[in-house]
C-alpha cells in the first residue's frame, strides 16, 4: 500500500451529523405545514438536489421553500433554521487536526449548499483548516458524478492512490475507488481511524 499524499473528507455523516427533522420542526412553528410535510420538502428532495447542483440561488431556493410551505419570515430567518441542523463528530475531527499536524494536506468534498457551508464556516473552527473545498454547488455537478471526482483530483493535484478518500456512503467511495483512489466507506470512528493508521499517514 502506498502512503498517500492528501485525505479528503466528506462532510455529512463524517465530520458533521445532521438531521434535517429538527429544521423541520422549527420551520413548522412558522409554517401551514406539519413538520412531516416539511421534512419531506427538504431531505432528498428534488428542490434540494436542485439548489445543491447549483441549478437555483439561495434565493430561489428560498422562495420556492416559502410558496410551498408558507414559511413567515425572510431569507435571513429562514436560512438560521434550515441550516441548524449540525452537530460535530469529535473524532473524526481530532483525526483531522492529527493529519494537519502531521502536515497531511485535506479536503472537504461534499454534497452542499451555500446555506449549510455559510453556517457552518461560522459555527464549526474546524472547518477552515483545510487546504481545499470542493462543494458540489460550485462545479454544477453531485457525487458520485466523475465530473466532480475530477475536481478533486484538480484542486488537490493528486491522483490515483495518492488520495484517501473518506465517505459514509457507498455509491460515492465505488466513485472514488474506480479512479484509483484509496478509499476508507465511514462507519463509526474507530474503524475509520484505524484504517487511516494503516495508511501509514499517523505514524
Ligand atoms: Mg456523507
């Protein structure tokens, strides 16, 4: 096994949980809509896929957000209580700081929006310490797309198994795998740190 040269993170579900039913339910107290409803118009939905494809603005977004729930308030209000919806990983992102001591260089590839990365920029202090970000609503394109696989491999100037790729979800590590890429599919923390350790990169 070759050491790689650079780690990109995922974001959901491996540096940040998030539940999209607690935005759901703070909505809901200025909504016509039950909190199920609403749910249902956020998490996975084609307007979501939309504004994460960067096919709509925050604007767009909003008002489509707004006409079909009812929502009483503006962008500012609404965008505080659909992006609150985080909570950090604490070991995965001590393994991160440990990589960045070593001088391991990192990337955060994600499936995003503006909303969720403004937010979270000011409420995590982790999330500046990376050398690079590939957000899925800058290159139009969502993983597992290759096209966005090929934005990594870009903004990092590494290929192949010079990258160790972490993600919770199966379709977007086979991505990475086909283009060569060391991968790691996120499960718990201490599986995920181990397998990092064998890498050779925390030695
Ligand atoms: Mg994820």
């Amino acid at each position: 096994m070759v050491k790689p040269k650079a780690v990109v993170f995922d974001l959901g579900k491996v540096l940040l949980h998030f539940d999209f039913a607690i935005a759901a339910s703070n909505l809901a107290a200025r909504c016509n809509r039950s909190a199920r409803d609403l749910q249902e118009l956020l998490d996975q939905s084609p307007l979501l896929h939309r504004y994460e494809t960067g096919l709509i603005t925050t604007e767009r977004f909003f008002a489509e957000c707004q006409r079909l729930s009812g929502f009483r308030g503006d962008l500012t209000e609404f965008g505080a209580i659909f992006a609150d919806i985080f909570t950090p990983i604490d070991p995965i992102i001590h393994l991160h700081s440990d990589l960045r001591s070593r001088g391991v260089p990192t990337y955060i590839f994600s499936n995003t929006n503006p909303l969720a990365v403004g937010h979270i920029r000011r409420r995590f202090e982790f999330f500046e310490h990376f050398d690079g970000y590939i957000f899925s609503f800058e290159h139009g394109a969502m993983k597992p797309e290759p096209r966005l696989c090929e934005a990594v491999e870009h903004l990092s100037g590494c290929r192949g198994d010079g990258l160790l790729y972490i993600d919770d979800r199966s379709e977007n590590v086979a991505a990475g795998r086909l283009r060569g890429w060391q991968t790691i599919l996120h499960m718990r923390p201490p599986e995920t740190i181990e397998a990092v350790r064998k890498t050779g990169l925390l030695a």
